[in-house]
C-alpha cells in the first residue's frame, strides 16, 4: 500500500532530520574554524622590519655552567599588523630567546609548562617535553615524546586532573663542537601544533676554533628562523581587541603549509644590512613547508653565496651555491656578501620544492637592504678551509662496524604511508608505547659506526628525517654523491621523492633516543621509532627516557633551587 | 528439530510466492542494516563496550527482523517493532553526532589509541563517514518501507510521531550547535 501525501510529508521531516543535521553539524563546525584571513589584508612582503629574536638572560651562573628558567605560556603576539594572535611563546617570546652557549661550560634550562589546560581552539591539552635539537643529551634531557611535561589542570589519560602543572630541567652538556642548535616542543601527538604556535627557539653554541676563523661575528652573524603560517579570519572579541587567530589544519595528515611566510616571526620582513660580508644561521622551523632558497638582486642578477655549516657545524671546506634546498629542522650557515651591491637590494626567494602547497607570496622570504657604510671590517672573510676536526666527515665505508657474520652492518629505514598511518619500517610510535618503550629499531654499540639507507619510494611526499643524538655524514644521494651544500655534518636528511640516502653514522654515546619525520605532522601520525645505543660491552645505558628525570608538580618549583 | 517443524509450517517456496516486492526489498535492507552494524560491532566493542554492546543489540535486532520478514511474519507487531527498533537506531546516531554521548570515552590527541601517562581530549561527537551514512539511509529506507505494510489509522499515527521525532531532533541540532559554540 502507498503511503498518503500526508504520511510521506511527515516521515520527510523524519529522514530529512536525520540525514542533514549531522551534516549541518560538520559543516557549521568548518566553517566556525576553517575561514583564512583574506589574503588581500596581508601585510605586503617587505614592508615589515626585520628583528631578531631576543638573546636569553641567564637566572643565574656558576663556575660551570648557566642556568635559565624558561615559561611557556600563551601571549598576544602582532604578527599581522593590527591583529592580534594568541600563541605559545618562552618567556613570551615568539621564538624564543636564543640561547648562547660556549663549548664547555653547561646549561641547565627549567621548563615549567604555564600553558592553558587546553588550547582555546584546538581543544588539546598542550603537554610539552623539549628537545634541544644538534645536542647529544643524556635521553632523559632529550625531548623524549612521551615524557611530557603537564599544564596546569590538564587532564590525563586515566581523568586525573594535573592541578598545579609541572616543570622539568633540561642539562646540556655542551662538548659538542660549535653549532646551530634549536630547542623546539617534541610532546607526543602534539608537536605540530605546540611547535607552530611558537615553542621555537635557537641556541647557538661557540667553540674557540670557530670564534678564531675570520667569518662574520657579532651582529654579522644573524639567525633566520623561518616558518610559515596561516590566519583566520578576523574578529572583534568582547574587549573590542581584533583578533587573527592562527588557522590549523591537518590536511588528511599530509601536512599543514601557510600562506604567510615569517622570519624570526615577522612576515616577508626587510632588513637593513651594509654592505660587507653577513653570516646568517638559517634554520627552518616550519610544520611541513620545505624551501629552495636563491636570492637575487634589485638589478635582476643572481646573486651566489657560501654554504660554510651545516646542522652539526662548520664544513670542511666552504661551498659555493646559487641555491640549496632546505626543510623543516635542517640548519645551514651561509655567508652572503653584499658589497657589490650597496644601495640596492638583495631578496631571499623561494623556488619551492614540489609536493608543497603554495600562495601567492610563499616564493619570497625576506629582503635585505643594502646601505653604503661599512662600519666594522673585521671578520669578513670565508677561509678556503674551515675545519679540519670534524671526525664524522672523515668516515669512509671501510669504518663501518661488522656484525657476526663479518658483514659491513647496514640498516634500512623505509618511510612510508600504510593504512593510513606516516610509519618507520611499517612502526609506529604507538608500538613503542605499548611495548612500555621498549621496542627499538636497531641496537647500535657506542663507539661504532654503521651505515644507515633512508629511502622514500613515494612520489607524493617529501621527509626531513631526523635522527637524534648523532651525527652523520651524507654518503650518497640516489647513488651520486650528495649535493654541495650537504656537505658536512648533518642530523636532518632532505628525504626527497623517490629518494635513497646512505649515511654513515657513528654513535658516540649510549641510550634510546628518537628517529623519525619532521614534517610534525607526519611525526605526530606517528612516522616515529627509536633506537637504542648500547654500552661497549652491550649492556643497556642506565639512563632511561621515560624514568632518569621526570617534570615536577609546580607546588615543588619554589623549593627547587636552580 | 524446530527447523523441521519451521520448514513444515513455512515453507521457503510458499513463502516467496505470497512475499510482495516491498518486503522482498525489506528483508535485503535489514538484512544490510544488521550485517553492517555486525561488522562494526567489533571496533566499536574496542572503543567503547557500551557501543559494542549497542552495535550487537542492533544487529541481532536487523538480522532477526530480515528473518522475520523472510519467514513471512508481517504482523502489525512485527512490522511496528521493526519500525521503532529502527527509529531508535537513528536517533542515537543523530545523537552520536551532534553531542558526545553520556558515559562516552574521552579522546586521545586525534584519535590516537590510549596510553599511559597521556592526556586526552574531552569526549566529543562522532564524525560523519561513508559507511555510517550508507547505513542510516538503509535504516530510513527499511522505515518507509514498514510503514506501507501498516494500515489506516496505525500508520497515521506512526509517522505523527515520527514527525515529531523530526521536529525533536531540530530542536536538539540547535541546542548542541549553540552549546557547541558552533552558532556565534
């Protein structure tokens, strides 16, 4: 029997329910959080002044070492003149401070995590654990992702609510060679978001042979933190204050890529420079975005530089480049010298890397003003050779360790998509917490060196794989030697499509440290395994990630002295 | 031996010579409806038991009303438990995912499994996906289909009420919406 025009109304109104409202739901929560600033009210590239971040204060000294009390917490930053935007910062700098440091003498940073129980947006519960990226930390001062550091009245996984939050203190032993370091969040799940609403900050750290060498010094010598980001559309809150909240989003996982490029927070900023030789600390603290950087002149002519450090610190030998490639977490010092070019300008451009999302003006970074008066002349010359102690640029294949059966020791770490999850050699960091960390990819002994393949065979993706603790040297691209601004001592790998790395590793030191993506979404969802360096004579380091130093409630800080 | 008795009460030739077309095609779409919770039973039981205890119930429910209809039970009674088994099915869906159910777990940071030492997100409505809206369209359809085997004033009665359900499930999208804060 049919139904009455009356019955089939009535039961419309039933279906009809059903089936939109749910989809009325999504909807109106996309719309709520997903609407960009129109890129019309962008600031214009260029127009903005450069500055860079702020040098940190020591809280206190001793014989030995400097001692600093950093507080995350969220600040109204003016990123978009006019607007202001709610993000993370230390000590309400985003970046943070830069941390100067000298090799051999110690510091111990106290992290106290004063960020909201939850994000005002994101609806997460900003946990952090800090990891001081190019440092061979004990694993316990790593930045290990699952030993977080809790806010106040963030709630745990078992419905406890964390009261007063916590603090950690991170020791740097600093014996490292000088460097471009940069301390960024590394809390498990949440790292992406953490890191992009500005817990970032560079610590460079300075060693007598690097201080001797004629390169630019002092205020010639200048960190780029670059990174991109996105913005919602404005509002006026209650107070009357207009407000551009950042926009995130995860794309399906793949990433998350900006349209408004910063440095040192500023976008597309201009900055005045003499004309003589600068010494820039480029460090790319980006969610995904990768960069083929050239620059270019205002009279329309290429404009080369010099590639003279890389993450682990000076080159061998200084390399000449029209451009390089660089992603997130990689570091390069570069010298760019300005002296033909008084009076005009020189911009930093980007030819993006394929597989990136790009905009209007994610092909310009920043622009340089040159003026006519040089002020201080020393300092500005590259040596033909820059170092000659670098071990782990003299490694060769014939170094690598041999396992039982005589062979050379060779370890493969595929990067890869499966079942929708970003993994390393088909491994989640979920398997590591349920095997209560325990599982590792590979036991290596201190003191040996191995050879480690990365190879991506998607032509979808790019990864920047970064290994903790170590190290290495780029052996072989695709088979052919790496390319001229690779080399020299590395702990990113720019893991193109496609692409097969070979690196030689050495492992100076033991315990369980991280492997994994920086692209911090991949690495959140979950591109993320460890490996563990075992003691000489194979036993197991004593320091453990996850039980060596754990954070403390807040309601102890006040006792604790730093 | 109930299966002897069941095939010399009903047997399956007769019964499909008397079945109409709308209860053949109900009998598939329960049928569909049940198997599709039964295959979703297993990660909702993971997720969170009270759902997988919910998505069995149901599934039970469906596949029993395709055997019902199969076996040619077409009784008001059937007909109308079909009809509200089905309707409570849809109304916790919509529920599901306009509001975080009660009892509902909380979320690890997207979505990722529990572990110890991890906070988590406060519970929150489910998404909308392929497979559960295919479901709910299978389930409305089944509805409608019920409804022409009822008669006269019964039916009038039913689709006054489902009417209302309609009518409530608005009224509960805009409470939600606007707690949500998704209206501004």
């Amino acid at each position: 029997m049919s139904l009455s025009r009356r019955d089939v109304i009535k039961t419309g109104v039933f279906a009809g329910a059903a089936v939109a409202l749910p989809a009325v739901k999504l909807a109106g929560v996309g719309a709520a959080t997903a609407t960009p600033f129109p890129e019309t009210l962008l600031p214009k590239p260029f127009t903005r002044p450069f500055s860079p971040p702020p040098v940190a204060v020591p809280y206190r000294k001793d014989t030995t070492c400097d001692y600093y009390k950093m507080s995350m917490q969220a600040v109204d930053a003016e990123i978009l003149p006019g607007y202001k935007t709610t993000v993370f910062g230390y000590n309400g700098s985003v970046p943070g401070p830069t941390i100067q440091a000298v090799q051999g003498r110690q510091v111990v940073v106290r992290h106290i995590n004063a960020l909201p129980a939850q994000h005002p947006i994101l609806g997460y519960t900003p946990w952090t654990s800090v990891h001081l990226h190019g440092s061979a930390s004990l694993p316990q001062y790593d930045g290990y992702a699952s030993d977080i550091t809790m806010p106040m009245g963030g709630t745990r996984e078992d419905g406890s609510v964390c009261v007063d939050g916590e603090y950690k203190d991170y020791h740097y032993p600093n014996f490292q060679p000088a460097r471009t370091l940069w301390y960024h969040d590394h809390g498990v799940h949440h790292t992406a978001e953490n890191a992009y609403h500005g817990l970032v900050g560079m610590y460079t750290m300075y060693d007598a042979e690097e201080r001797a060498l004629p390169i630019p010094q002092g205020k010639y010598d200048v960190p780029l933190i670059i990174g991109d980001a996105m913005f919602q559309a404005p509002f006026t809150d209650a107070a009357g204050v207009k407000r551009a909240p950042l926009l995130f989003s995860l794309d399906d996982q793949s990433g998350h890529w900006g349209n408004v490029i910063m440095v040192n927070g500023t976008p597309w900023p201009i900055m005045k420079v003499e004309p003589r030789k600068y010494r820039f600390r480029v460090l790319i603290a980006t969610i995904s975005r990768s960069f083929k950087f050239n620059f270019k002149a205002s009279t329309g002519v290429a404009v080369p530089y010099q590639v003279i450090a890389t993450d682990g610190g000076l080159m061998p030998a200084p390399m000449t480049v029209s451009s390089h490639r660089q992603l997130g977490g990689e570091r390069y010092e570069i010298v760019i010298d300005f002296s033909k070019y008084a009076g005009k300008t020189v911009d930093m451009l980007n030819t993006s890397p394929k597989n990136n999302i790009n905009y209007a003006n994610t092909d310009k970074v920043m622009r340089f003003q040159v003026g006519t008066v040089v002020t201080d002349t020393r300092n500005n010359s590259v040596p033909t050779t820059l170092t000659k102690k670098r071990d782990i640029m003299n490694l060769t294949e014939a170094m690598v360790a041999k396992d039982a059966n005589g062979q050379p020791i060779v370890r493969t770490l595929r990067l890869e998509r499966s079942n929708g999850q970003w993994t390393v050699n088909g491994t989640t960091w979920e398997k590591i917490i349920q095997s209560n960390y325990q599982f590792v990819e590979a036991q290596p002994l201190a003191g040996t060196v191995e050879k480690w393949i990365i190879q991506n065979n998607s032509g979808g993706w790019y990864h920047p794989l970064h290994i903790h603790l170590v190290d290495f040297k780029v052996l072989r691209r695709n088979g052919q030697p790496p390319m001229a601004h690779e080399l020299g001592p590395k702990d990113v790998v720019y893991t193109g499509e496609n692409e097969t790395i070979e690196l030689l590793v050495k492992f100076d030191s033991a315990g369980k440290y991280m492997v994994h993506c920086h692209n911090l979404v991949h690495e959140d969802h979950d591109m993320m395994t460890q490996f563990e360096v075992l003691e000489p004579d194979g036993s197991k380091c004593w320091d453990d990630p996850m039980i060596s130093a754990v954070a403390k409630d807040m309601s102890m800080e006040a006792l604790d002295v730093l | 031996m109930s299966s002897e008795v069941s095939a010399m009460t009903f047997p399956v030739h007769t019964a499909r010579a008397t079945r109409s077309n709308t209860v053949d095609v109900a009998i598939l779409m329960a049928a569909a409806a049940g198997l599709a919770h039964a295959f979703s039973t297993p990660t909702h039981w993971r997720w969170w038991q009270a759902s997988g205890v919910f998505f069995a119930l149901i599934a039970v429910a469906q596949l029993g009303l395709a055997a019902a209809l199969f076996l040619n039970r077409t009784s008001t009674k059937v007909v109308l438990a079909g009809i509200w088994s089905n309707v409570v099915v849809v109304t916790v869906y919509v529920a599901s995912r306009l509001v975080a159910l009660p009892g509902q777990p909380g979320q690890t940071a997207h979505g990722a499994p529990k572990a110890p030492g991890r906070s988590f997100l406060p519970a929150a409505p489910e998404g909308v996906g392929a497979f559960d809206m295919f479901s709910l369209l299978v389930e409305l359809g089944l509805i409608v289909l019920l409804l022409t085997l009822l008669q006269g004033r019964t039916r009038t009665r039913v689709t006054s009420a489902l009417m209302y359900c309609g009518i409530g499930f608005c009224a509960f999208a805009v409470w939600s919406l606007m707690s949500g804060g998704a209206i501004r």
